[in-house]
C-alpha cells in the first residue's frame, strides 16, 4: 500500500494545482492556469467543475500516470459545516453542500468534487478532503462577539497552520498534542491561531473581515463607519463586500496584491508602500500578543508561515515585537500540496482515522 499513488488536488480562483505521490515521496506537480477569458462564461464557481476535471484529467494522461495505481485522491477542503480537524472521506451530503455553497462560493469548493470525480471512475480509489478553512475547535468562550444577533465564526488557514504545527514539532521532539502554539499564516489573507495541545481554541475569520490587514483584505474594521459607507447610497451590497475581501488591504492602499512589489516599492524609498507595509507587519504582531493572552502567556514557540514569510525584513520587524513572547520560527510558503498527500498517505496506511462528514 505504502508503494500506490496518491493525488492531490488544490483549486485556486484562477488556477488548478495537483501533484503525485508515491507513498511521501513526490513525483510530480503542475499548475493548470486559468485566463479570465476562459472563466467568464460560468457563472458559480462550481460551474467550473467539468471544466477542471477534464484538465486534470488531460494533463495526468500527458503524464503517462499509471491511473490504476491511485489510491487516494485528496482535494482541498471548502466551505462545508463547521467541522473538526482531520481527514474526511467525501460523501453525498459533503457534495450536495459544495454544490449547493451553503457557506458561499469558494475556489475551494472544487476540490473534493474533483477529488471525488477523479476516484469515482478508479477500481478501489477513495475521495477526501482534509482540514478545510472551516475547521472549528473554538472555546465557547472565542464565539462571543459583543451580540447575539452574531458569532464569531472559525475561517482561517487550517490545512496549514496545522501542517506546519506538526513539521516543528516533529522538528523539536515533540507532539503537537502536547503543544501550545502561535501560529501566523501570512498570505492574501491573513489569519492567527491559539494552538492549545492540538487545538484550534481561537482564531481570527481570515475570509471576511478579522484581524490584520492583508495584501487583499481589509481585516477588523470601525464598526460605526462600515455602517456608515453601507447607507451612503454610493455602493452596493456586494460592492461593499468586495471593497474589504478582494480589493481591501494593500490593493485599496496601493493598487496591487503583489506584496513582493509593495516590498519592493518600500525598498526604493516609496514611503506610503513603507508605512503600509509596516501597518501590516504591525497588525499582525498585535493578534500574535492577543493569541499569547488567549494561552495565558505558556507558549512553547511562535510560527510565521505564508507567502509573506518570504520577506525577511518584514518577519524581522514582526519577530521584534513578539520575541519576548515566545522562541520565533519562520516557516516560509504552504506545501499544501504535500499536507494533502501526507494525510491521505496516513489514511491509506492506516496510521489515523478518516472521519465522516454528517454536516
């Protein structure tokens, strides 16, 4: 079992990344892009559906991919009921909700209907799903927001946050169950976790509208003045929502996403790219010392993971703030490719349990 393959499957807006595995060891990874023009004929996103999978299908078949031998197919979690951390087989009732985007279109969506798309037509192969950004592990406690009208809800970079977890631990000697952790997953969003002994017990909602700002979205907001700009008459609803999760953060400040050209741009003495840069940096090192408090200061180590890890002063200025705190460790990128595979590999082997999805 150990010598069959494994495929994962990671659907971002516009493209559709996969890679094969044998066992741990990686034999290939590609990316399908997708050109605006290609996609402006669907109107949801899980429209798209037959559209990727037969890419997929067309560039394992380029590859010579011995089909037969897959196992496991394992796509990115999406935004399904909230849901405890682990591996989860795809059933109907997963598919009717991602079909159905009970919780909102997502990209993300896509992966376990490729997934189980894909198995579906291969002798023994299996569909899952692991650590969707939906998995939920709150205290009760973190779900309080101020009113009853509204709960804070668990949205963040899970597969992630929880990969890199255990890679350090692995690292130091450990378990991750036996932790307790900061992690800070820095992409085009941005989210911050408590880690308590293999648990997620607060976290803020990356996806619409929490904690720091990022390179496309505008984080925690004044309440009084986002009801304000709602009853301008000037924007509509989804105006609104687009102005904070897609065009907020550095691409409202700046007009890109690219937080290498905001870095760059700083470099070269742009002194708004500076100061947004530094707001970010800042923001970011403010939720880490709440996430401290949160663990009543008895952390064991402070993680910063992302794309934005790449950037080796900005994780300087955050380290400066929060070193005190805790030892820092600088995790740069998401191999979520290889968190994907890695699960299924456990599954398959049966080193943990799949879980079912009820919903």
């Amino acid at each position: 079992m150990e010598n069959r393959l494994i495929l994962a499957i990671n659907p971002g807006s516009t493209s559709t990344k996969f890679a094969l595995f044998r066992g741990e060891q990686q034999l290939f990874e590609k990316t399908l892009r997708h050109s605006s023009s290609e996609l402006e004929g669907f109107s949801r996103m899980t429209d798209q559906l037959p559209f990727r999978h037969q890419l997929v299908m067309r560039a394992l078949g380029e590859e010579k991919t011995p089909l037969s031998d897959i196992v496991a197919v394992v796509g990115r979690g999406g935004l399904v009921n909230p849901i405890e951390s682990g591996i989860y087989e795809v059933n109907d009732l997963m598919k009717e909700h991602l079909l159905g985007a009970i919780h909102g279109e997502h990209a993300s969506n896509l992966g376990a209907l490729i997934a189980d798309k894909i198995a579906a037509v291969l002798p023994g192969a299996r569909a899952y799903i692991v650590d969707p950004v939906v998995v939920d592990e709150l205290e009760p406690v973190a779900r309080l927001s101020g009113h009853p009208l509204i709960e804070r809800r668990s949205i963040f970079h899970a597969l992630n946050q929880k990969a890199v977890a255990r890679i350090y631990a692995s690292a130091a000697g450990r378990n991750y169950e036996d932790m307790n952790l900061v992690i800070a997953h820095m992409g085009g969003g941005i989210s911050v976790g408590a880690h308590r002994r293999g648990r997620v017990v607060d976290v803020n909602n990356a996806l619409n509208g929490d904690g720091p700002y990022s390179p496309e979205r505008s984080g925690g907001l004044p309440v009084a003045q986002i009801i304000e700009l709602c009853f301008s008459g000037k924007y509509t609803m989804s105006e609104i929502k687009t102005m904070f999760t897609g065009k907020g953060g550095m691409v409202a400040y700046l007009g890109t996403n690219s937080f290498k050209e905001v870095c760059d741009r700083a470099a070269a003495g742009d002194q708004k790219a500076m100061l947004i840069s530094l707001g970010c940096s800042y923001q970011i090192a403010k939720e880490i010392g709440a996430m401290v408090a949160v663990l009543s200061g008895e952390v064991d180590a402070i993680i910063l993971t992302g794309g934005l890890a790449y950037e080796k002063k900005f994780t300087e200025r955050i380290e400066a703030m929060i070193r005190k705190f805790a030892p820092v460790f600088v995790y740069p990128g998401e191999d979520e490719l290889k968190a994907l595979a890695f699960n299924g590999f456990l599954a398959v082997t049966g080193k943990i349990g799949v879980r079912e999805y009820k919903g």
